[in-house]
C-alpha cells in the first residue's frame, strides 16, 4: 500500500458508502490529496463527509457506461490514456436489456445504470429524496462499522482483563475506559471519531434537509420520527457525547442498536420506486433490509460463553477465597450474596445442579419459615421473605436456582430471632458444595 501510493501518479477514491464507512481509508485519500494526486469518484448514492465534501467529485451515479466512461476521462485528463480502448468485460448494452446486477453475472454486467438519470434534471422533490437515501446509506454503514470495531475492542478488552462479557457498553466504557492500553485507545478514538464526524455531519445534513424540503415529511412515512430521533441525538451530542470521553458511539431512545428509526430508509426507497424517475438508478440502490438493528455473527455466543466461564471461575475463586478470611458478618453477607448470584449466573450458563440433594431441603425450610412469618418480625426479614415467596411462586427455572440470590439474606435474618429450622447450616453446605461444583465445572478442560 505505502509502495502505491508513493510510486502512483494518481489515486482513485471510489466512494460509495461502504468506502466511506470504512474507519482506515482516511489516512490513504488524505495522504493522495496532499500530494496533489487524489481523484474522488462517486458510483454510488451516498455523502462524502469532512473534508471530502469540500473536494470536487466525478459523479458517475446516474450514468450508463458510456457516459460514466466519459465523464470518468475527462475527471483524470492530463494523465496518460492507454493507446488501445481496453476490451469492456462483457456485452454492449445495445446488444442486450440491462438487468440488474447478480452474483453469477458481475463479470459481465456494467456496475451502473442502463440509461443515464441526470441528477440535476430530477425535479426537486425527488433530488431531495435520493440526497436524503445517499445520507441515511452512509450514516448506516458507517454506524454499522463502527459498531463492529466496537464489539472487537469489548472482546479485546474483556478477555484480557477477564471480564463479564455481557455489559452494557456504556457502562462497560464508563468502568474500564481508564484500564485500556495505548493500542485500545487509539481503536476507540478511531470509534469516536466516526461519531463526531461522519455521523455528526450526516445527521445535520438530514435534519437541514428535512426542514428546508417539508413536502418530504408529507410523503414519506417516518420522516417525521426521523426528525424528531435527529432532534434529540444532536442535543444529546452537545450535552452528553462532547462532555463524556468514555462514550463512542450515540445512542437515542428505546430502540438502542440503531443509527435512524427503522423502516425509513425503506420507506424513501419505496418512494423513488413509485413516481418512476430514478427507475434505472434503484436498480445499482438495492433496497435495504427490513432492520437496521445490530446483528451479532452467529460465532458470538460460543465466544461470549466461554469468555463467561472464565469471568465465572475467577470472580467465585477471588470470592471464596476472601470468605475464609473475612470475620466481619456484614461483610461476610455482602460476599455471599455476591457469590450467590454469580453461582445463579453458572447454573444458567449449564451447570447441573440436581445431584446436590440439600437443596430440596433448603426450598422446604424456606416455605416453613413463610408458613410461620407474623407481622411482628424485623421488616427486613418480612421483605425478604416477600421476596423468597415471588421467586417460589413464579421460578424461573425451579424453585432453588430462584431462591439463590436471596439465601445469604435470609439465613442472616433467620439467624437474629429463634429460629425453628437449620437455613443457616443448610445454606452454609449447599454453598461450600456448589461453590467446588461451579469451579470444577468452570475449570478448562485439556
């Protein structure tokens, strides 16, 4: 790459938004526009951001081949043209109708339109509609890039600090941001920045021209929503977002996991389908998917689960460790209700837990203890027992696993007044017996 674009006399942007969500080709045009070589080609409807909107573009989208060959040409005039016309990769179109673009014919197919739709012959409303497409395609893609160099640098981060892979990002950054490594930092600046560029300026660019084309909020459904999302992500930006360096990527309302509400891009390309002007342009602007949401690969959970398990092992070993030290009852109870809840987690993770008998035994001492609860009892135990007593009613697996969280708690409070039964014994040996069964079933095995 360095070889290229050193020894080049020219370098050809081709921007498109899948070029212009990709977070590493900056360096490389920028490097081309300093030395006086950079040649921006557009071939597909989308926004060139930053710096790049400032530079003059050839536009090829809305040409057939031999307009786009001209026009291609003229923008790189004054450097040598090859003396033989080069053989195009497949039938002229007057040979045949132009079909759209598939997977078994992109040898031969022209990557463009049919028949050339001038952009600046559309009549304004549709040239706003295909302007407002351009900017939502590349807000998406870029959006969704930047969301997969995130889901990288979590796992980076998580597996070498050995952490719980299912938190929140935001407060996954807010907890750990300090604990990243200079090559972690530099990805989440990269991250960042995306923010703060591409999608900052795209999401003005929608709002200005939502506001300045309003027949656009009167045709196309969810144009107003997107306004309104567009609002509140541009005031969140300047209150939160430029005040919180731990943030990358911004996040609005219910629907986490989206860069614009869903359905509207599809909506404006449904739009343009209907009143038929940009017919042979829509055939290279596939409709979107119905969902813009994130979608994890489907190798997520294998490496989620096994980040889990580590995570698992080393906060139940660090915890029954400082239990055989600690002497402080509230402190004790504090552990044990922590180690109860991550020995939860390890049953839903798939450990089997039915051979441990005692823990019938515990699920009936706890419905004695409900059975005899009277009004006068410490507040606390009563609430505890509230508690215990939704958890038995509406287990989640069965009655144990729901009862778990609670019974450090419980056996504490039981433990103040008289008690009729054991729950303090009972708990103490069910812990020590799930407690080794969690970490030899958590352990690798060779």
């Amino acid at each position: 790459m360095h070889h290229a674009a050193v020894e080049c006399k020219k370098t050809i942007a081709v921007l498109s938004p899948d070029y212009l969500a990709s977070m590493y080709t900056e360096d490389e045009w920028t490097a081309a526009w300093v030395a006086r070589k950079l040649i921006p080609v557009r071939v597909r409807v989308c926004e060139p951001p930053g710096l790049l909107s400032t530079i003059g573009y050839c536009d090829l989208v809305g040409l057939n081949k031999a307009d786009a060959r001209e026009a291609l040409i003229e923008a790189v005039s004054g450097t040598r043209i090859r003396p033989t016309d080069p053989v195009f990769p497949g039938p002229n179109l007057s040979e045949r109708a132009f079909r759209p673009v598939d997977s078994e014919n992109l040898h031969e197919a022209f990557p463009g339109c049919g028949s050339s739709v001038p952009l600046d012959k559309l009549s304004a409303q549709i040239r706003s509609a295909v302007d407002l497409l351009g900017l939502l395609r590349t807000t998406r893609m870029a959006f969704d890039a930047q969301a997969r160099v995130r889901d990288d640098l979590v796992l980076r981060v998580q597996n070498r600090l050995v952490l719980n892979p299912y938190m929140q990002y935001e407060e996954f950054f807010s907890r750990y941001f300090e604990c990243f490594e200079p090559y972690e930092r530099k990805i989440f600046a990269t991250i960042r920045s995306f923010t703060s560029s591409v999608l900052y300026e795209n999401n003005k660019k929608v709002l200005r021209l939502i506001e300045t084309n309003s027949v656009l909020e009167r045709r196309i459904q969810g144009v107003t929503e997107l306004k309104n999302h567009l609002i509140i992500w541009l005031a969140k930006y300047d209150d939160v977002f430029m005040s919180t360096p731990q943030m990358s990527l911004l996040y609005v309302g219910p629907d986490a996991g989206v860069p614009f509400p869903a359905q509207v891009e599809g909506n404006i390309w449904r739009y343009l389908k209907e009143k038929g002007e940009t017919d042979s342009l829509l055939l290279v602007e596939p409709p979107p998917s119905s969902t813009t949401e994130e979608t994890p690969s489907s190798g997520d959970w294998y490496v989620k689960h096994s980040l889990e398990k580590r995570w698992l092992l080393k906060e139940i070993s660090e915890i029954n460790a400082r239990l055989l030290e600690e002497r402080d009852k509230t402190v004790l109870r504090d552990l044990e209700t922590t180690l109860a809840t991550r020995l939860q987690t390890t049953l839903y993770a798939g450990l089997d837990i039915q051979h441990i008998c005692k823990s019938t035994e515990i699920v009936n001492a706890v419905k004695s203890i409900i059975k005899e609860a009277q009004p006068d009892w410490p507040k606390e135990l009563l609430s505890v027992l509230a508690e215990a007593q939704s958890a038995i009613e509406h287990p989640h697996l069965w009655e144990f696993d729901s009862l778990l969280p609670l019974l450090p708690s419980l056996a504490f409070q039981e433990e103040q007044r008289n008690p009729q039964t054991d729950l303090k014994q009972l708990w103490k040996s069910v812990r020590e017996d799930l407690t080794a069964c969690a970490i030899d079933w958590l352990q690798p095995k060779r």
